[in-house]
C-alpha cells in the first residue's frame, strides 16, 4: 500500500507543476471565450454550466474533446530571461513577493469528454476529470530572499501551504423538466445530476510551520498530515434556471455542488511527516541538526467535500454579434474552488454564416491575474469544429505570458 500511495503521490505531484489556473472552460468555445459560457452552452455541454438551456431545441453528439492549460502567477519567459543571472535588487524582490499575493500557486483542472449526447431536453455525458492544487507561502520566499528578522515567529499553515489533487469520472444526467411564464416572461429551469466514480486522491489534512530566531539560536519545526486512497464514489447536484428577458438579452443563474462530495473507502492511508530542529547556532551547521520522521496508518474513509459554485451570467445578442458576463463565485475554499471565482466577458462574432470568431477576457478575484482568450471554428453542414487559444497574464501569446492554453472540440449535430 505504501508503494502505491507514494506512486499516487509522485504522479498528482507531477499534474501539479504542470497544470494551472485551469477554469471550467473545457470545450474549445469555452476557452475561447475565458469561460463566459454559461448561457451559450448547448447540448451535452449544459450539464456542466446550466441544464436550463436544456430547454432549446439542440440534439448533439460529442465526437472529440479535449485541451490543455500550462501556467503559473510567477514566472514567465521575460521574467525569467530578466532575472536569471543577475543581481536582485529590493525593488525586484518586493515586484516577486507582490506578484505572489499570499501564496506561489500551481492549481489546474484538466478533463477530457468520454460521452456526451443531447435529444430533446435530456442530456447525458461524461468526463474524466483530473485536479491538482499546490500552493507555497509566499513567506518562505520573504525568507530566502531578504532573509529573516530577529525575534520573529514565523508560522505557516495549510492555507497558503498545502498539496492536494484527484482524479475521477462522472456520469450525468441532465435535463430542463418545467417551463413557465411569469408577468409575460419565459422562464426556464433545469438539473443536473452527476454520479462521481472517484479513482484517485491526496490531501493536505494538515500542515503547520513555525520559524524563529532568537539569541537561544534557530528553531524550525514542521509538520504535514496527508491522506491518499485508491477509490471512492459521490454525488453532486446543479439546479439551473435562465430567462429569455427579451428577444436579444437572456439572463440566468446556477448553483453547483448542492451537495457535491466523494467518499474515498479504498486503500485508504493517511502519512505524517515531521520535521525539526532546535537552538541551532551557526557553528553545528557542520552536524546533522534536522530531525525527520515518517508515521503511516490506515483509515477507513474520508469524504471529500466541493465547494457551493454559483454563476450568474447575461447574454445579448443581435444579428451576427453576441456579448456575455458571467460572474462565478466558490463560497468555500477547498480543494476546487480556490479560483472558481471570477468574472467573464465574452464577444462572438460571425465573419461568415459557417466561421465565427471568439475572444474574452477572465478576472479572478482572488488574486491579481487575468487570462484573454480568443478562437474560431468551422460549422459544415451537421460537422462542427472548434478551436480555442488562451494566454496568462497577457493579451497575445508572448514573452510576458505566464502560460498558454488549447483546446480542440469536434461534435456532430443531430437532426
């Protein structure tokens, strides 16, 4: 067992470092347009956005989807090729420890479609879905860069310290079930049902720092407590609910995660890894000083809870040209979430009946980042096919950007 959980360890770790800021935009129109997509999702793909747009008339079937997000809210290539080698002056410093907010993130959320099909108001797809979260505190870069100050407890904690990631696959249901008018307006609902077949976790359960200096000499004690399983399964719910306003502007809300949780039962383990040192002067550097140690046990469960998300979001529309806002918002950090809070702006325009172009903007708010997409396609008969480019922290693709995402989708409408 403690082969395999390091084995799930090393390969969370390694989705870590390599995915970030990953939103829920994964079809290739949902890159595009930074995730202002709530009220354009269509098909299969309104079970994961809102199931009220269930309610139009669109059969589809999903042929290819997939993408890919590297990034990080550091480092770019300019940053880099800038600092390496040099001298870091205060300024440059304090430039990095702003950039860092309160923590070094590495955060993403990859999936890839396995089914999905719409007919007539009832959707039902699959995805399996791969998240990882890593985070630093943004103090031991204040340490290592300007050092410490005497007499300072330093303390650390697994909010701004932790690693978590897991994989799993869901199969839902979604469906739009009742429409109604109310004062003259159309209103239209939906839900989504999702069983979660989880296959793989590993989470921060606990983690504490303390640093200090005195004139007793240093002192460093660390501690993490981390759970691995092999196996588990959960639910989760979204309720969805949007309103044609007037023939060029439609609004709508949803809310995700009501509940959302997977209980992990299988091979279930939890590790402590302990770390200290005590009154260390300069002269016993040359000594082995730093005390390690390793506890294993097992469990027998432990349940995974995903944060409320909700969405609001207002398209307009006219002739070829269509704007959208949506507004997302995770009520509770946790292990997705963290960045699920953001707001979206999205413009498609149709260069000719077959061929629309797509951009967007995305603010987090919850750190100073941002992400602009842009995209196109092709629309051939029942054939559609799509493409989305999205970059970090920059408006093109350039030695500034802090990373690059892609995306390819391919689907087949159904008359």
């Amino acid at each position: 067992m403690r082969l395999i959980n390091k084995l799930i360890f090393t390969i969370l770790l390694g989705i870590t470092t390599l995915f970030a800021y990953s939103l829920n935009a994964d079809s290739a129109a949902a890159v595009a347009l930074s995730g202002s997509y709530s009220l354009r999702a269509a098909g299969y793909e309104a079970n994961y956005w809102n199931p009220a747009t269930l309610y139009k008339p669109i059969n589809r079937l999903l042929l290819l989807n997939t993408n890919l997000d590297i990034g990080n809210n550091l480092l770019s290539t300019k940053r880099y090729n800038d600092l390496n080698g040099t001298f870091l002056t205060e300024a440059d410093k304090d430039r990095i420890l702003d950039d860092l907010a309160k923590s070094f993130r590495l955060e993403g959320n990859v999936t890839h479609n396995l089914l999905g099909f719409a007919y007539n108001r009832i959707a039902i797809s699959s995805k399996l879905h791969i998240n990882a979260q890593g985070k630093l505190s943004s103090r031991y870069f204040e340490l290592i860069m300007k050092g410490n100050e005497f007499d300072r407890q330093y303390s650390f904690d697994e909010s701004d310290t932790r690693l978590s990631g897991f994989a799993y696959l869901d199969l839902t249901f979604g469906v739009s079930p009742y429409s109604f008018e109310y004062k003259g307006v159309p209103i239209h609902t939906g839900l989504a049902l999702s069983y979660l077949r989880g296959l793989a976790s590993l989470t921060t359960e606990k983690y504490k720092g303390e640093f200090f200096v005195s004139n007793d000499g240093a002192m460093f004690d660390q501690e993490a407590v981390i759970n691995t399983s092999l196996g588990g399964s959960g639910f989760k719910a979204m309720l969805g609910a949007m309103s044609q306003i007037t023939p060029e502007l439609a609004v709508g809300l949803s809310l995700d995660n009501i509940p959302g949780y997977i209980k992990w039962d299988n091979e279930v383990e939890r590790r402590s890894y302990f770390a200290s040192a005590d009154s260390v002067y300069i002269a016993d550097l040359d000594e082995l000083i730093l005390h390690t140690d390793e506890v294993a046990e097992p469990l027998e469960s432990f349940t995974q809870r995903f944060p409320l998300i909700s969405r609001l979001s207002a398209i307009y529309q006219k002739d070829k040209l269509s704007l959208s806002l949506d507004w997302s918002h995770a009520y509770k950090q946790g292990m997705i979430g963290d960045n699920n809070s953001f707001l979206a702006l999205g413009a498609e325009y149709y260069l000719t009946r077959f061929i629309p172009f797509r951009c967007g903007v995305n603010i987090r708010t919850r750190d100073k980042g941002y992400s602009f997409s842009y995209g196109s396609g092709i629309e051939a008969g029942p054939f559609l096919f799509n493409y989305g480019i999205k970059t970090h922290n920059s408006i093109f693709l350039s030695p500034s950007s802090n990373g690059l995402g892609f995306a390819v989708t391919a689907e087949l409408d159904l008359y």
